[in-house]
C-alpha cells in the first residue's frame, strides 16, 4: 500500500472545501466533507477537527477490515473467522435465492444455527482491498495525443494490461481494477482479494429490517434493524482473516468522532453546468418516470398472488429505493441556488484559467466540448439505454444471452482488445452471474419482457426500424411469453455450454434470446461506439482538463467524486436542526415498538413482539452521524478511534440526497444501526447468543 | 351578442403576435397563432392571411352550431334533430356507462339502429352558447380596493349575482358563467342552453377510434376514427336546433382554410418565469411521476382478469392521454431557450412599466408578488392537492360523500356566500354528477382507494397528524376494503337522501365516506382558504396588473389565454417538415390498413377487415392543420368558410404540446378526422346510412 501522499496540501484542500461551503450555505461549522481514499487521508484536518489522526496501524486495519460486496454494497469483517456484516438489503438477493413457495426467508428471516447450516449465495462476491498503486503516468501516456475511438481503446488496452498484470496467475483469488480518479486527473491499480464462497448466516425478517418500508426509508428518527451476517470460505472452510472490527457492545456516545469506510458509489460535485442540465432533464423526463411506472407495475404485479409479491419483493424494494433516491436528486437539481452557485464557481475558474498563459491553451474551451457533448448525449441516450444497455429487454433470459453472444466473440480477442468488461480479470464475475444458480421465475421474466417492450416501443417510436423488425406483427406480451416459453437457457448447463462455444455454433442456435441477442448486437455494438466517440470520451478529456484547472486553482487535495473504491469520511455522531425542530442523534427500541401499528410496512415481527420483556428498551437503535456517505456506503463500518465496530451505515437523511452535487454540513446525515443494538438483537430478539459473542470477539 | 369590439386595434395585435415569433424562432410566415374570442375576432388578420374574413350571419352560425360537453370536450350540432358530433374518447365514460359484463361496447362498438334504442349517457350535459355580455366594469368595481379573504369573497359573490341574475327562472335550460379573460383584465357573461338528456347514438370500436393506441397518441401521420354521435333531447323529443354543421362528403382540400370553434381548456402563455419554473418543478417532482406509476398500476390492473381491464380502461386511457401531453409540456418547459426569450420578454415589459409615469406606481412590483406566491404554492400545493382536491381519497364514495358534506352545508347559505362551485347555477351539474347511474365497480374503487392513501401518506408524511388520524393502526388496503365493503352511497337513493338532508342529520351518518368527508372538511376549507388568500388571490390580482402592462406596451388585442370557453382558432389545412422530412398533411384508409398488425393496439376491428373491399381506400382518413388548439379542442368542428363541417378535431401532433406556453407555427399543427372519412365509414363500415345521410343533410 502507498502511503506517501498523506502528509501534503490537506491545508489548501480544506480551504477549498470551506471556501466552498461559505458561498453556498453561509456557514463552515464542522464541514466534515470528504470520501477520502485510504492513501491520502486528510490528517491535518482530522487533526483539527477532531483533536485526533489515525496513525499508519489504524489505517491498514481499518483498509483491511472492510469489505466491498461487488453487487454494489459496502462491508466488512467482524470475526477471525470470516464473518462478514452488511445490510440486509444488500443479501436480499441471496435471501431470495433460498427462498421458495414454502419457506419465505424475506418474510421470516434466516438463521444458520451451526456453521454446516450456512447457505451459499451463488452469485455473491466479496472483495477485501490488498494494495493501491498509482498508474497515472502510465495511463496518461498510453493515451496522450489520442481521441476518439483510439483514445478509448488505448485506455482500455492499458487498463487490460495493468489489471492482467497485476492479478497475475492468481485469477480465482485476484481482482485488480484501475480506479478513475479526479475524472482522470489520477488513475490508480487496486487490487483486492477476491472471496467468492459467500455463505448466509442471518438475515432478520424483512420487516424488521426495513421497518417503516418506503414510506422512512431516508427518513429519520428510524427504528430499522437493516444487518445481515454472510461468512466467506475458502476450500471450503471459514475463511481466517488477520484484520476484522469486533463490535463495541456498547455503541458510540453523542458527539463522538466516527469513521466510515465504504465504497460510495458515485458523486457528481465536479460536474459542469451543461452536465448538472443534462443529468436534471434526464431525470425529470426520462428516469424518475420511468422508475414510477415499474414501481406502479411492480406494486400491482405482487397483488396477482403471494408467490408473485414473493419473486417480486426484491425488484419493488430496488425500484421504490432508486426511486425515492432519485427523486430526492431531482428535487436538489431544481433548487436554483445551486445552478447559481455552480454558475458562478465555473465562471471564476474560467476566468483563472484565461488569466494564467500556459493552462489557457491547456485547458482551452473544455466547457464548451462538455456542452456539445452532453447535446449528443441528448440524441444518444435513450437508444443507448435501450438497445445497449438492455432496457428493451429486462429479462434475466437476455442478459444471458447477451454475454454468451458478446462473451464468445471478446474470449477469442487478444485481452487488451476486448471489450473492458471482458476482460482475462473481468471474467469470473462475469461467469459468476452467468452461472447463478438463483432460480427464475418464467411468469416474472414475461411480466418484465413485456413492460420493456412496450417502452422500447413507446421510447424509440413504433417506426424505428429495429422496433418494427422486433416486434413484427406481434405484441408485446405475445412476443414475451413466446420467447420465454421457448428458451432453454433457465438451464446453467445449457448456458455453460453456450459459454464454451463459438459465434459459428452460436448462430446455429434455435434459442430466441440467443437469436434475438444476435440480431441486435450489431446496433448496439454501434450505439456504443457513437456513445463512447461522442459522449464520453469528449467528455472525459475535457474533465481531465477541468480537473487540472481545478488542481491549479484550489490545490490538488480536494477529495475526488466517489467511484465504488474505498474510502474513508470522518466526522462525528450528531443529530441536527430543521424548521427550528431538532432531531436528536440517537432513536432506541422503545421509540420501534411505539411506532408499530401492527399493519405493513410498520408491523413489527414475532420475534420482537415476543422478545420485547427481555430487551433494554432504552438502548439505542439507530444513530445519525455527520459522515459524508452515498449509495454504495451501504453496509459500511462505522469505527470510533480504537478501531472497533459502533455502527452500520445503511442510509441517509432526506438531506443527505442532495449530496450527490454537494455536501450540506448543517443537514447533511449518515444513519446508521447502532452495534449496541446488533449485539442485543442478536442475543435477545434472535436467540444467537454464539453469534453474539463471535461478534464481539469473545 | 356583443360584437362591437371586432375592427378594433386588430393590426397592432397581429404586430405583437409577430414580434413574439420573430424573437422566438425566427420565422414569421403563416402565424396563425390565437384562440379568438367569439365577440372578439382578428377579422383584418383573417383577410390578411386567408385573403377571407367571415360576416356576422357565419359567425352567428359557427357560434350556434357548436357545443361544449361539460365533461371537458367540445362538440357541434350536424342535424337539424340534435344530432351532435364528438370524438369517441369524449363518450368513454357513456360508453363504458351502458356496457357490462356481457357487452362491452369499448370493444364492440355501439350503434343505435333506430332512435328509440338510443341510450342515456346519465352524467352528460350538452352546452350551447347563447350569449356573451362585458361585465367587466361591474366585477372590477366589487372588488376594487381589497385584497386576501375580502378580495376572492367579493368575486365570488359578484359572479354567483351574475350568474344568478343571468340564469333567472331558468335553472333546468340555461348556465351562465363569468369566464375570465386576460388573466383578470376582462370579465364576461357567458350564457349557455343546457342540454341534460343526452343520449348515445354511435361510437365505434376503440381499437377503430384509438388506432395506434398510446404509441401513436400525438402522432402524424395518423389513422384514427375517433368519432361518436350523441343526441340531445328536449321533453323527452329530439331537441330540434336551427344552427347546425352539414358533413361535406368530400373533405377539405390541402392549403383550404379552416376555423376550429371549440373550448380549449388553458394555456399558459403569459405566465411569468417565476410561474413558468414553478410549474416545471412540479410537473418534474409530481404530476408526471404521479401519473407514471398511476400508470403502471392502472395497466397492470388490467391485467387481473378481463372485466377488471373493462372497467379500467377509460381510466388507463385518460391517464395515458394526460400523461403524454404533460410530459411534452415538460419538455418544453425544460428547454432553456423557451426560458431566456420569456425572461427577455419579461425584463423588457418591467423596463416598459418603469418608463412610464403612472404605470409604475400602478403595476409596481407585481412580477415579484408573484414569485412570493410562488414559493407558498410550493409549500401549500401538495397538501392542497391531497386534502382539498381528494388527490387522497380517489373514490367516487368519497367525491360523493365531499359533495354531500359541502353541499348541505353550503346549500343553507345565500347564493353569494356560498363556495363557487354551490352557487344555484352550478347545482344542476353538481346533481347530474352526484345522481349518475354510472355503475360503480368495488374492486376497482379499493384499488385506487387504497393507491391513494399510500400516496397521501407518502407525499404529507407518516408523522402527518390528519394522515396519522385517518389511517390509525391499520394499512390502507384494509381501510380501503372496510370502507368500500361499509358503504351505502353505491345508492343513488341513499345518496338523494343525504344530499337533501341537513348537517345534523349528516353527523348521525355511520357511512364510512361520510364520516371521512366531515373529519376531513375543516382541515380542507382551511388549507382551501390559505391557498387562495397566499396564492390565488396574489396571483391573479397581480396578473391583472401585468396583462394591463401587456395592454399598454403591445395593445389590447392580443388573444386571452385558453379558460374552457368558446374560440375560434383560423388556419389551413398543412402538413409540416422537421428534420428535413416532409410530413403531408392527409393520410387515407389505405394506410390504415397498411399499418394494422393484428395485435393491440395496432388490431384493426372486424367491421373494418369486412367492409375493406368496400371502401374507397385513397379518400382521406386524417389530416393536419394549423389552427392553434389545446386540450378542451377535442371534438371541435372543422368549418371551411362555407360553415360546413369538414373536420373533427381529435388531437395535435406532438410539436402541439409546447403550445400551453407558446405556439410554433413551424410545426405546431391540430389533427382532425376528415369529414370525408366519417361519411364514407358511417355508410360502408358501419352500415348507418340513414345516419350518414342525416349528417350529410339528406
């Protein structure tokens, strides 16, 4: 691990980042802002802040304590044997997949009572981070004088490279990625450890989990018990890890510095203006309605019958989260204050940039390459979606085919000329998901078939070509259950087998997804090709540049927008002031059964209704903390200074979703489950005593 | 009628109307922009462009002839025995009225073979205009010098005096309302024959009607059928009228000019930017995701069973419908150019106003006083919305328990005090409403029941005291059953009863509707007052200071936003060209049969399959003009200067729904069933003849 950028510029960042926060809020008080990667830690502001720096050993326990689930969640060890905490609703996946008509593990939860009762989860990863490696002049000059498609593909060929190096002959233990950071102004090798026996040991019932449903979801106070338990293996046994957080019994006190170390999806505060209209309009008009109707199907689709809510449960959960999420974007997108300010910030760094000789002809007019970009991005983007992004065809059935179909042509490429995803390092997740065994659902598939065709339909015209050559004579729903009635590929063997051939063999194939993933390849392989010449890759050099004006103007030590790469965000556990009502930091299990009526999504379960004599109601439940987190953040570590486990982040505040452009200090609020309250749940609601005691390392 | 305003200041309207183009697209040529008020028409502008004006004898007729379908359309006579022309989907709710399990008239079709099976569409009410009276001296003089509570009581007491006075003894057959014009700036009497005995005589198929489906809704080229033909009746007889539009059977010729007289229901076309955004904001956060997933459910209902997709289907159609228009208007409002000419615009007239001694004292700062109301409409509207509109509550039951609630107690009050929609004038309809016997179907009410209780308690908030009230410890989809399951209101007697009763009586209900409506009533009378005493009342008294404004710039002969009241709108009929593709303006039945698939809702009827060798194919099935028509048009005549009826007006291209904020002459165009297509359809498809030759006037 490189460590040696830790001690330079963090003054001049701060500054930034107050200079920042006074324009827009008028305030500075404890601007804990910052998704902070592991070898470049803003100490001398933590010292500041907090009267406290973590010192080298802290650093590499807490690196190599967390976790990163790669379907997108957040983790970490909490036992020498493998343990694994995270959300519930980031196994909610795995919890489906052991699930069937009879025994509903949403509805009443899963316990492994012995070890031999573990659970696979087919499709599950984990990754433990191990090292990162600057690569940036590496992959700067690989690419220098270059654009278009050869700016791309020399940047995927040298990517290929750096992570094929770096995973080396360790291929089923190994993941290696190159991390984009500063919108290219640093690029960076990580490489992780990689667990794929990924085994259930707890997951409570749903509705404790995710207690209060859609409607507190990012609300606060919240009263959810939102933890699930996995361990890895490794032949077959536990896995033994050196670095894991023991939970604190007794979770953090008011005020207390905390830590989160998670992998945050994705920011856009060094968007440009043209971007932030662009990303606003395509929400407004093209994402959160598109979201709301599926949810309205969705809703209405799990009322056909229990078993369809049962196979339906996990998307509407994705669905009404991304939705509510997202809205909450929009509504920060809208505020005009912000476009004002990130007016006026771009306007001043123009002006700087203009008034330096050297960085003008540099930088030149990025802004402007931006804007016409994101016109092109305009055009592109719904066709782009639909037919290269598999929007047209949401069916697990297509996604097969499409990897077989794209898989069998990229495997038979030198590795530095596929298609990233395919990539030699790429690929066991890719078999991964391929090969899960999770079951399928065929009245589900054509239910979701059907919807993408008909917006296919409604989002390209009924003239498109490729439309009209699709559906045919046929509707939708016709098309959907002749085509779902008709494939074998619900057959791991059958997709294995497809795997393993040729494009030749691949074409003789009677398969209607197989067929249709041939027919559309070539369109989409185009789309994404005119996406990439047009969209991105103009729009990544231009932000490079911005990024460098950026560095030149303000220093080079703001963090940088968040990318599923591990980082760490300090501040501290605190409540905050709304409308002049305060909300105190800390909920208990009192305020949990007070909330309860009885009636979904506020019914308690069982299990608490039985526990309720045995628990310390006045316990904290959940807590809310100043922490700069986003999605992604789910199931992350909250650790106070010995290192040792007092929260799990599962999610923000109302406040906190405008924090995808900006971090509001004043409202701004991680929400996290207390360790106090797991230890207890664990003991007291779920009778997991060994479980407890593994936990805080007894 | 009041004619005498018609020479006046025409011209420098028509420059103003120009100097808006000219800024906005740069093009002048064909602005046959307006939705001219019938006592009020631009007769140099139509000499001018059409190189014809019409005389007062074609203006009589055109203003006698047609008719406006209280429940939003517009319609016109073509018989001299009542016969009256609409679109299909003006009559959904008739046509779903008289089907049933067995018949199902959306699929089937309805067709009358002799009068005496015609049938009563029970909640129907047919309007004609009579005559236009100026009372804008006497509403301005009764509420000059107040403002807030005082201000909106004092309109309403003068308009109820107005209507009252206008209406007489004459309560069954007339309706007279103050239409406001100019956003204040002018106030008319408009009287209408009511027509209440309305009764189905045909409509076809919708798969014939609504050709194409959502997919093709706002679209041309076009093969829709989207008639029908109601029939009003007097002492239990044919109502026998002397204005009226003969069908010319061969349709109107390209570049002919054309006069739409219908009820266009708003345009939004002198809005400020501060009203303009708002609305932006709330389309995007709100309505469009709300009809998104309102969408999803209703579509998925369908699919429950058959009858549950009968029942649902108007509602599906109108939401689709709405859905895309709202969704266009989005667009428009999200494109920044429309934004930088209307702040120009508006910077320019606050220049003009502080220019001129007088003005500026008396419009003052009216420009901000409506961006204040603004930000209170964000805070008020969705609780507004929810409460006081029954965004909350969507269930028949409960719009019928809120007009018995109200009525009893508004009903005790003198005419000018009571709520608006009370006044004597207004009871006819409120009663043909509440005593429809249109069935109610209890499944489908528990859906959008339980739906909307959901929404309530997502949009106000768990901790919301009325939301917490009203749901207590149980889900909404238990509250929506026990209250459909306790209710006696499917009761056209019950619901006689209570309307007639008195609020004491009421109190004793156990109706669960009832009981809902009167805990509900004082928290929605309150958010009712507050929303128009911060909002309403700011705003229009402001407005009235800005069209003043507008008057003193640009002349007082602008057109007045579109308020659901009569206007001709001239133009000719014309295809357009976008992207350098010509688009004609005819289509023909050849097409129609070129584009069927087979399959929803691209499914050609039977009748048509049959009568195919029949027909002749090249006459003209569709066409497109340029006359500037809005949701409210739907069901509009299409005269030619010979006051015959060549078009139906049915919808506009897709380019037509940036019209709410502005009209593009370019590209904007209104699409019409050709007079042609609905002879030769009546004759050869449906084998009416006697009805064919009754429109043709035979």
């Amino acid at each position: 691990m490189s460590m040696n950028h830790f001690q330079k510029n963090v003054y001049r960042m701060h500054l930034y980042a107050l200079y920042f926060y006074l324009a827009l809020f008028g305030v500075a008080a404890d601007a804990e802002e910052g998704m902070w990667t592991m070898d470049h830690l803003p100490l001398q502001a933590m010292q500041r802040d907090l009267n406290w720096a973590p010192q080298a050993t802290w650093i590499d326990h807490a690196m190599h304590g967390a976790a990163r689930i790669a379907n997108g969640c957040s983790a970490s060890f909490v036992s020498k044997d493998g343990l694994v905490l995270t959300n519930h609703h980031c196994v909610a996946e795995c919890v489906e997949e052991i699930s069937n008509e009879k025994e509903n593990h949403m509805i009443d939860g899963f316990l492994a009572k012995e070890r031999t009762a573990e659970k696979k989860c087919s499709a599950m990863e984990v990754n433990r981070l191990e090292k990162i490696t600057d690569v940036t002049v590496t992959v700067q000059k690989a690419t220098q004088g270059l654009s278009g498609t050869a700016f791309k593909l020399a940047q995927n060929a040298i990517k290929a490279k750096l992570s094929e190096q770096c995973v080396g002959d360790q291929k089923a233990k190994a993941r290696c990625e190159v991390v984009t950071l500063y919108q290219g102004g640093q690029y960076q090798l990580y490489r992780y450890h990689r667990f794929q026996d990924v085994r259930l040991v707890f997951a409570p019932e749903q509705a404790a989990a995710f207690f209060g449903g859609d409607p507190d979801n990012f609300m606060f106070p919240r009263y959810d018990f939102d933890m699930s338990l996995i361990r890895v293996y490794e032949d077959d046994q536990p896995a033994r890890v050196k670095e894991y957080f023991p939970l604190n019994a007794k979770g953090p006190s008011e005020n207390e510095p905390v830590f989160t170390i998670g992998n945050p999806g994705a920011t856009q505060r060094q968007l440009t203006v043209a971007q932030l209209q662009s990303l606003r309009d395509n929400f407004a008009t093209n994402v959160i309605p598109g979201l709301a109707q599926y949810r309205g199907l969705l809703t209405e689709f799990g009322n056909r019958s229990p078993e369809s809510k049962r196979i339906s449960t996990a998307e509407l959960f994705y669905v009404e989260n991304s939705y509510k999420a997202l809205h909450g974007e929009l509504e920060a997108l809208l505020e005009p204050s912000v476009f004002n300010q990130k007016t006026a910030e771009e306007k001043e760094l123009k002006e700087f940039v203009n008034s330096k000789v050297g960085l003008k002809e540099e930088i030149g007019d990025a802004w402007q390459t931006i804007e016409q970009a994101e016109i092109q991005a305009n055009t592109l983007r719904i066709p782009f979606q639909e037919i290269e992004k598999n929007q047209a065809f949401r069916t697990v059935y297509y996604s097969f085919a499409k990897m077989i179909v794209r898989g069998v042509v990229e495997k038979s490429k030198n590795n530095a000329d596929r298609l990233p995803e395919f990539n030699e390092s790429e690929l066991p997740q890719i078999e991964a998901a391929l090969f899960s065994e999770a079951p399928i659902y065929p009245e589900f598939e054509i239910f979701k078939l059907n919807h993408s065709l008909i917006k296919m339909r409604e989002l390209l015209g009924v003239d498109h070509a490729l439309v009209k050559k699709i559906l045919g004579k046929q509707s939708p729903d016709d098309l959907a259950k002749q085509w779902v009635g008709g494939t074998q590929l619900a057959d791991i063997q059958e997709r294995k087998k497809w795997w393993n051939s040729d494009i030749q063999t691949l074409k003789k194939s009677t398969d209607p997804f197989i067929q249709l993933a041939l027919e559309v390849d070539p369109q989409a392989r185009e789309l994404r090709t005119r996406y990439e010449n047009d969209v991105e890759s103009p729009i990544n050099k231009a932000s490079e540049k911005i990024a460098k004006a950026r560095f030149a103007m303000y220093g080079a030590d703001a963090s940088p927008d968040a990318t599923f790469s591990m980082r760490l965000s300090y501040g501290r556990v605190k409540g905050w002031t709304h409308n002049n009502e305060e909300v105190p930091a800390f909920t208990d299990f009192k305020g949990a059964y007070e909330r309860a009526t009885g009636a979904d999504p506020f019914r308690l379960p069982d299990t608490w209704l039985k526990a309720k004599n045995q628990l310390d109601l006045k316990m904290p439940l959940n807590f809310s903390s100043t922490n700069d987190i986003i999605g992604g953040n789910s199931g992350s570590p909250v650790l106070n200074q010995k290192g040792e486990l007092v929260g799990l982040i599962f999610d923000g505040n109302i406040h906190s979703l405008g924090g995808a452009f900006w971090f509001d200090p004043k409202l701004n609020r991680a929400v996290s489950v207390d360790s106090a309250a797991i230890v207890q749940g664990m003991d007291k609601i779920y009778g997991a005593r060994k479980i407890a005691d593994e936990l805080v390392g007894r």
